[in-house]
C-alpha cells in the first residue's frame, strides 16, 4: 500500500473536483427553489464552474512549471476550500456563483493540472496506466457518489452540507501532504506570459458565455437580449469575438516562441496527432457526459416529478457502471489499444443515446431508463479508463504539467460547452415545439394563441406543467384553455428533451472522425519527442 499513499492523495483530489459538479446537477430544482430563481441561473451557475475552470486551466498548468507542482497543488487545494466553505453558506445566488463558479472554479485550475503531472511523476512502468485507470475510476466514483448522496442530502437535510463536508476532505487532504514527493527541477524556472494568459482566458470566456446566452438572446433573431447588433442577436457576435481573441492569442504565442520567450503554451505540442486527438476526445466526451446530466435531471424532476434522493437512485446505474468499467479497462486497453477502445466506447455510447431517446415518455420505464444509463456509463468509462494515459503519454517529462494544463482545459471546454450547448438546444427545442403545439391546437382560440406568443418572446424556462397552467390560469385564459397550453407545453417538453440527447448523439458520431491518430497498440507510434528529444512513451517511462 506504500507505493499507492500518493495516488489516494491525488486520487481525493480528483474525487472532490467531480463530485460538486454532479451534486449541483441533481439539486437543481432545490436550487431554484431556495435561491428563488430560473432554471437557467442555475444553468448559468453550473456553466460558469466549467468556464472558469477551462480559462484558467492552462495558466494553472504554466504555475505548476514556475511554482512546482506539489506546491500549487496543496495551493490550489486551499483555494478551493475557501470557495466550498463559501458555498455552504451563500445567501443569494450571485455569493453561490462567487464561491462555488470563481473561487472554487480558480482551486479546482490549480489543482488538477498539477494533479495529472503529479501522477505521471509518481508512477512507472506498468503502474502508470494502472495510475490513470484508478484517477478516472475515481472520476467516475465522483459521479457515482455525487446524484446520491447530493440528492439524499437535499432531500432530507440540505445541499449544502456537501460542501461543508468538502471543506472537512481538503483538510484532512492537507494533513498528508508528505505523502506527495516531487522531484528536484534543474535548470531556470520559466516565466509566466502574462499577455497570453489574458488573451487565452478571455477568448475562452468570450466563446462560452455566447453559446450559453444563445438560448436567452437566440442566435440570430434577438429574442430577449441587454443589446442587438444591427438588429441581430448578439450571440454570434460574441462568439466570434471569442474567436477573434483566441486568434490573437495564437500569433502572440508564436511571436514569443520565434524570439526565444516562454510561451503560455508550447503550440507546437498540439502538433502532435496523438495528444491533439486525445484532448479532442476528452472534450467530446465531457460535452456528451455533462450535456445528459444536464438534461436527464431535468427530465427527472421537473417532468416526472422525483425529489433530488429519487433522481440520484436513477442515475446510480450511470455511475456504477462508468466507475467499473473504467477500473477494469485500463489493462485491457495496453492490450488492444487506445483507438480500438476508444472507438468501442463510442459505439457504446451511440447506442446509449438511442435507447434513452426510447425511453423520454410521459411515465417513466425504470428498467428501460437504468438500462440506457447504464450503457451511457460503460461508454463513458471506456473513455475515461484510455484518455488521460493517452494524452499524458504524448510527451516527455518536462511537458506534463503543461500538457496537464491542456488536458483538463479540454475536459471542463468540453463540460462547460456540454452544459451550454445542449442546454440551449433544449430550451431551443422546447420553444419551437411549444409554439408550434399551440398554432395546431384547435382548442384555443387566437387570443390565447396571441398571449402564448407574446409570452415566448420574452424567452422560454424549462418549468413544471403546474406553473405552465397557474401562469395561464392568472393570464385569465379559461379552464379548458387553460388545459390545452399545459398539454402542448408538456408534449413539448419531451420534443426538446429528445432533441438535446439527439444532439449528444451527433456529438458522439462526430467523434469518430478525430480517433485514426490515437495510438493504435500499446505502445505510442507517434514518435513523439520531449523537450530534451528523449521519445515519450506510451505506458509510462521505464526506470
């Protein structure tokens, strides 16, 4: 047990960075209940935590290099129980957002970069993907435990007793800290590039924040934006912004490396098929990954009407299988190879998605549904037991942290696009389908059909058909009108669920197109080379 003292460290750490974001997911509901708010604050809450986290991934990975890693990763850890211990007591959303979004968003960028060097620092040979199995184990126990005991806690005492309890691990985390060792850094410490971290940060942001706002201001036509641009939805403009900035970015980088500086990020990494493959991937699999357990909770309590204890009981299947199956394939994935694995996990998550389209009806088929979640698990935990080997592999020693940066940018890109993309489907979804439910029911007269479109414009929430029918009962509509808007709406409901996992769907196809330059044996055939021109291995270094 000696060797392994230090991946039970890091390990925690994993633990902890996941288990939030899946608490946060299925208390959704007591969210808006407690802090008196929309479904898509909270949404925007969940998202901000990814974003931050992704924009400041990579300039955690760089601090990792100058302040060394053991160093910013008991840092991080600190700032990270700062943010907890402030989110078990917020008072309003916008202290909920500041805690759980920012600070801990911060921690968790300082952290988890530092974390992926660590263990490749600390493990050899075989026990390196057997090291990598066991983090993405744990990321799957996150999930496992998260939907359970957040919902169980929510249900019977409160939410925020979670974080309380993160605030007792991160100290009882700190107290070993002797169990992690890192080895002595030769030669002079790089310097921070302070222009590229600003630019990198913001065209991040700039991205996210405009896909998330899509389902507020639309993404052409303005539906109920702070601002229009020649009369159209800011949105894309936004985005494009985002993109515009991240170009710079680019030129910057390039600029610095020509002259001899040191670059927030070496792009000639991201040259490498392998690891540009491998970090593509891990963002595809946290947009599928945390766009269904966006969507699924929905599903869960506000069309079926379970608490937050009864949705976690039915995504435990998820979890369970996602936590096995990634423990159990890390040996066999030196056996047969990352593609070959990571197209499997594909495959399996493709026909997830079908059979949880089969299973969005108005009364819920628990053994279907545990069936399909199940099988999302064992997809995605094929995905995880692969990832992290394949794209610390990719490099030599004196990149890890960096390329950790990179990894963990990818993976919350991928979750926070996951949360805002699929969300805004969704919401997308919801309205096409609503007004049109509307315009072809023969029930209403075309006053209501008027006070229906009316209220659309002023944008669509993912709510309960009892608030849809209280909302037309005060808009003075009759009882039998009344009936008819709750009935489309509720028909609607499941027409923009089907269509934000349909999306997931494509995602997971799409996918495949980015798996020919994964390793296709055990050993790498990238030839990648570190900075010192020692080829990085594929299973970990040998002594």
């Amino acid at each position: 047990m000696k060797r392994w003292r230090a991946l039970i460290v890091l390990g925690t750490a994993q633990f902890l960075m996941v288990l939030d974001t899946s608490v946060m997911n299925v208390s959704i509901s007591q969210l808006v209940e407690d802090f008196d708010t929309e479904v898509t604050t909270i949404q925007g809450v969940i998202t901000l935590y990814a974003l931050v986290m992704a924009a400041f991934m990579v300039i955690g990975g760089r601090l990792g290099d100058i302040l060394g890693r053991r160093r910013l990763f008991f840092l991080g850890l600190v700032v990270y129980g700062t943010g907890s211990a402030l989110t078990a007591l917020a008072p309003t959303v916008w202290v909920l957002a500041l805690g759980w979004s920012v600070i801990e968003g911060l921690g968790a960028a300082m952290v988890l970069p530092a974390m992926a060097a660590l263990v490749a620092e600390s493990y050899r040979g075989p026990d390196w993907a057997v090291a990598y199995g066991v983090i993405g184990g744990l990321a799957g126990a996150g999930i496992a435990v998260g939907p359970l005991l957040g919902g169980w806690v929510t249900t019977y005492l409160t939410w925020r007793l979670v974080f309380a309890g993160e605030v007792v691990v991160v100290v009882a985390v700190l107290c070993c800290r002797r169990m992690i060792t890192e080895s002595v850094r030769t030669g002079p410490r790089p310097r921070l590039d302070g222009v590229g971290a600003v630019l990198s940060a913001a065209g991040l942001a700039l991205g996210v924040l405009g896909v998330l706002q899509s389902s507020t201001w639309g993404w052409v036509s303005p539906r109920n934006p702070p601002f229009t641009v020649l009369g159209f939805s800011p949105t894309l403009f936004v985005v494009g912004a985002g993109a515009v900035v991240l170009t710079l970015f680019v030129r910057w980088e390039r600029r610095r490396d020509a002259r001899g500086a040191d670059p927030l990020v070496h792009l000639p990494l991201l040259g490498r098929p392998a690891l540009r493959s491998g970090l593509l991937t891990l963002l595809g699999q946290n947009l599928i990954l945390l766009g269904l357990f966006f969507v699924i909770p929905l599903y869960l309590q506000v069309v079926q009407g379970f608490d937050a204890f009864e949705t976690g009981l039915r995504l435990l299947p998820v979890s369970i299988a996602m936590l096995a199956s990634s423990v159990l394939a890390s040996s066999l994935g030196r056996a047969v190879g990352p593609r070959l694995m990571v197209r499997l996990a594909l495959a399996t998550l493709a026909v997830a998605v079908v059979w949880l389209l089969a299973t969005i009806d108005p009364v819920i088929d628990d053994a279907q549904f545990a069936g399909a979640m199940a099988l999302v698990g064992v997809g995605t935990g094929l995905l995880a037991s692969q990832l992290g080997n394949v794209v610390q592999s990719s490099v030599g020693e004196e990149e890890r942290s960096e390329v950790g940066g990179l990894q963990f940018t990818a993976q919350n890109l991928g979750s926070a696009l996951g949360t805002a993309l699929i969300g805004s489907i969704l919401l997308g979804a919801l309205a096409q389908a609503f007004t049109a439910q509307v315009e072809d029911d023969p029930r209403l007269s075309e006053a209501a059909r008027t006070q229906t479109g009316i209220a659309l414009e002023s944008g669509i929430s993912f709510v309960t058909t009892d608030q849809v029918r209280s909302a037309a009962t005060e808009a003075g509509l009759p009882p039998d009108e009344v009936e008819a808007v709750a009935d489309s709406y509720a028909s609607a409901q499941l027409d923009g669920l089907k269509a934000a996992i349909l999306a997931t769907g494509g995602v997971t196809l799409a996918s495949f197109l980015i798996t020919p330059n994964l390793p296709a044996g055990g050993k790498s055939r990238t030839g990648a080379r570190g900075k010192s021109g020692a080829p990085a291995p594929s299973d970990g270094p040998t002594r």
